[in-house]
C-alpha cells in the first residue's frame, strides 16, 4: 500500500466482472497496473482505457492488489498455477469474487504471504459502465480473516457496495442462494414473454416490465430485504 492508502490494481480475468470492478476502484483513487486478456476488448478498452493487457503472472507480480474475477471452475487451478510459477507476492491483497467461495480457495496463495479476501457484489453485471451505477444501490458480500476484515470491507465500499460479512462456512448457502435468485428469474421471464408473444403481444419485454419489477420488489419488501438489513450481521448456515 502507498503512503497515501492508494494501491497498485491488477485484473485477472476480463469478462463482464473484473474491468468494471477495476473502473470503480480507479475511480476511487486506485491505480489500475493492468488487465488480461479478454474476447471483447473493445469493451474492455471503453471502461478501462489505455490499461495495458498483461499475462496473468505479470498482473500478479505488478499489483498490490489482485481481483480475480474468473469463471467458477478456472479459479482453483488459476490460483495454483500462479503459486507454481511463484506469481503471488508476500503481503499483497488477493480478492476473488466468486460467490461459491470464501478465502479457502486461496489457500496456494496464502501459503506465498498473500492477504487473502473474498468479495462478491451481488447485482448482474453487463459489463459495461452501467454497472457502476448499479454498484452503488447493491450489497456486497464479504468474506476473509478477522485480522483484514475491514479491509475488505473498505474495498467493498469503494467498489460502491454494502458490505455485508458472509462466514466461510456460509458460502456454498449463499452461492446457492444466489443461482437461485437469478436463474428462477430469468427463466421465468423467459417463459412469460414467450407466452405473451404466442397470444400475440407486441414487445413482451417491455409489456412486463413494470409488472416484473412491482413484484420483485414487493416479494423483496415482504422477505425483510430493504433498508433493515443489517450490514454488519454475519450471515451463517
């Protein structure tokens, strides 16, 4: 960390996650030292401009703090391979932001004096500068040692979130949670707008829109899940 509590910000992993969590933090004052690769880098390019695009070892080597935001089944063996070819650097922050997993999954780098967080902001992201606004209105659930909670609390709420403490053991129950919140949704969507557009519906989409989101927010309102929540509770099994 700079004197100033300023840090040197490298991303792994450059879908929809990563370079919007990179324009955030280099919006609240960070410096991005660089971004893998990606499939769109264009996209990439319009939220992170002129970030140089690094190897994974160099984005770690380079960085005082890592976020990996890769998909679930490539983050164990990206941790491990960059402990391998001794990538990760003695007390720098590695922050993962899989909702499966707390610091756990870090373990190979924990082992080369890595600080270890886990933080997973709970929206659905597009990838692009939009998701930033919605950062700000969303919670951000956070897992790591008691000793750098709060730092990766501090970096839940530059990123725009509420952070919210998730014990490790809680993960798999709030991944689950998670999934189920997203992909009930959508396809229940999907599956009324297809029926609105066999009774001959113009626009099915945006016919439900106000009915989707009046309902969602009244099932959220009536499950406790608007300003009462409580930030700092711990969330457990």
């Amino acid at each position: 960390m700079t004197r100033d509590g300023r840090l040197g910000v490298g991303i792994i992993g450059a879908g929809r996650v990563g370079p919007v969590l990179g324009a955030a933090l280099g919006g609240a004052g960070h410096a991005i030292i660089g971004v893998t690769a990606g499939s769109d880098p264009e996209r990439v390019e319009a939220i992170l401009p002129g970030v140089p695009v690094l190897d994974a070892p160099e984005v770690a080597r380079r960085s005082e703090l890592v976020i990996v935001a890769v998909p679930h089944a490539e983050l164990e063996s990206l941790v491990a391979g960059l402990a391998e070819v001794g990538a990760w650097q003695p007390g720098q922050l590695v922050l993962h932001t899989d909702p499966a997993y707390g610091t756990g999954i870090l373990t190979p780098a924990v082992a080369m004096g890595v600080i270890p967080l886990a933080v997973h902001p709970a929206i659905a992201f597009t990838g692009t500068s939009m998701d930033l606004r919605t950062l700000a209105t969303g919670y951000a659930a956070v897992t790591a040692p008691a000793a750098v909670l709060p730092i990766a609390q501090a970096l839940a709420v530059e990123i725009g979130c509420e952070p919210v403490v998730v014990a490790e053991s809680a993960r798999p129950a709030y991944a689950e949670a998670i999934s189920t919140a997203r992909d009930f949704s959508r396809s229940i969507v999907q599956q009324a707008t297809r029926l609105l557009a066999e009774a001959g519906v113009a626009h099915p989409g945006s016919y439900l829109s106000a009915l989707a989101h009046t309902t969602i927010d009244q099932a959220l309102a009536e499950a406790g899940s608007g300003p009462g929540l409580d930030p700092t509770a711990t969330l457990q099994e």
